[in-house]
C-alpha cells in the first residue's frame, strides 16, 4: 500500500473528438488508450493548492464519454511504467517546491516517496517529459 493518493480527471473538456491510434495517455482512467477508442483532446488547467504564478495549462486525452476510471487510485498506473516522468512538486502558496525530480520510469513510486518526503510539498503533478502535459496529480493519503 503506497502513502499517496493519485487523482485522475473527472471531468471532461470540449476539444478536438478523435479516435485512438492507441498509446494516447488517458488522464481519466490512467492508462494507455487502445486502438478504435473515442477520445477527446482538449487543454486543461490543473488545480494548485493556491493561485500561483506557476499555472500552467496544456493537452490532455481522455474518453470521449465518462469512463469506469482507473483500477486504482493507491498505484502508479501500469501502462505508464518505464515512462520518464518528472513530479513537479507544489507548497501551500501553490509555488514549485525545489523537491521536484525526473525519474526515468524504472521506479516511479521510489521517485514519488523521495519527492513526498519533504513536508512542504503537498501536491505533486506527474508530468510528460516529451510534451510536458499533465499526467495526474498525487497528495498524500
């Protein structure tokens, strides 16, 4: 059982409606999308903790329609292992914490607990490295 919670999209945006090639990311169930699937991809805003001069928006797949959501919310999703990442890490202002880490893939809930280690950190946003979009965002349980 890991210390974190992850927290995918419940929501979902106007965007542009396309139909999988497959591997597109998906931010509402945490795992990779299979060829044939109805997707949207739209620009979204993560939530900070506070209104903070580090906002940042960018693209994100998810369903078309209101999925079952991922298997689990208390594991890093299996589709996205061997992935380089980097956790950005946000205090309370909502500013980026110096904690933030790339880690290559290989041992992301390793890279995840060095990151939570540190008390001010109490938001951390995964993010692509390729793109720099938003993956998900993980607390503490």
């Amino acid at each position: 059982m890991t210390d974190y919670v992850i927290h995918p999209l419940t929501l979902f945006g106007d965007g542009v409606a396309m139909t999988a090639s497959g591997g597109e990311p998906l931010r509402c169930c945490l795992r990779d999308a299979e060829a044939g699937e109805s997707l949207v991809l739209f620009n979204y805003e993560p939530s900070l903790p506070a209104e903070s001069p580090y906002q940042e928006k960018g693209a994100v797949f998810t369903h078309a329609s209101p999925c079952a959501g991922p298997e689990s919310v208390t594991s890093y999703p299996a589709d996205w292992r061997g992935r380089p990442q980097a956790l950005r890490a946000y205090d309370t202002r909502g500013w980026i914490h110096p904690s933030t880490h790339v880690h290559d893939g290989t041992d992301p809930e390793a890279a995840i607990a060095a990151v939570l280690s540190h008390p001010d950190v109490v938001e951390v946003h995964s993010r692509n490295l390729a793109y720099g979009c938003y993956m998900f965002r993980l607390t503490r349980r």
